[in-house]
C-alpha cells in the first residue's frame, strides 16, 4: 500500500511488516469506544469509518493449517536454498503471506520431543538438522 492509498476493505488484503491492516483496522472498529478521541480523529483522518458496517474478524487457523502454511515455506526455501537452515529471524513469502520460517524452525527444534512422527518425518525429508 502506497501513502494515500485506498485502505484494506478485508482481512488479508494488504499485509505490511507481518501486520494484516485489514484486521488491525477491524479492531480498532470494534474497540472504537475504548479509544481515546485523539485516536478515533487520527483513524478518521486516514479514512478509518466507525459506522462504515459489520466488523470483519477472521476465522483463526487451525494448528493443522499454520503447519500446513510453514511446511509450505520450509518446502519453497528448501527448494531455493538446497538446505534448512534459514536464520532465525529470515521470513519467506509463500502466497503473498509472510511466514516466519526461522522462528518457526527454530521453536520446533525446541519441541522436537513433542512432535508427532509425521510432522518429524516431513522435516526430516527436507533435512531438518535437530
């Protein structure tokens, strides 16, 4: 989104620095009351309409769904790179959504013992250094 442009009219329209705005957005709609009037004047100013209808809230994704999304990312970058050893903070976009694959890899070496076998055996497939 470029300065001066048209604001997000949903959820996973336009993503900046991980941040859906169509969802922030969406909740500072709902929390309009709890906001202090100098916040509600800069929301308005940039377009942000606290009558404009329904608040949009996503569903939330299951745990099979962000895995789904990370092994995703773990597959494209393995696939780029030829290994798995991103750094911790690298984040790969996979269908216009950022993942944060670093964090994602490393957390899971951290929960190794937890992880069911075929979870393990995906990553091991791409060779995931445990």
């Amino acid at each position: 989104m470029q300065a001066g442009g048209a604001l997000p009219a949903g959820p996973g329209n336009v993503i900046v620095q991980g941040e859906d705005l169509g969802v922030w957005i969406a909740g500072q709609v709902a929390g309009w009351d709890r906001l202090v009037s100098a916040q509600q004047y800069l929301l308005e100013t940039i377009g942000v309409d606290p009558e404009g209808g329904a608040v949009v809230v996503p569903v939330r994704r299951s745990q099979s769904d962000r895995w789904a999304a990370n092994l995703a990312a773990a597959r494209q970058f393995h696939a780029r790179e030829g290994h798995l050893q991103p750094a911790r903070k690298h984040v790969e976009l996979v269908d216009g959504e950022e993942i944060k694959l670093g964090s994602f890899l490393d957390n899971t070496r951290r929960r190794a013992a937890k992880l069911p076998a075929e979870r393990r055996a995906d990553l091991d497939a791409l060779g995931m250094r445990w």
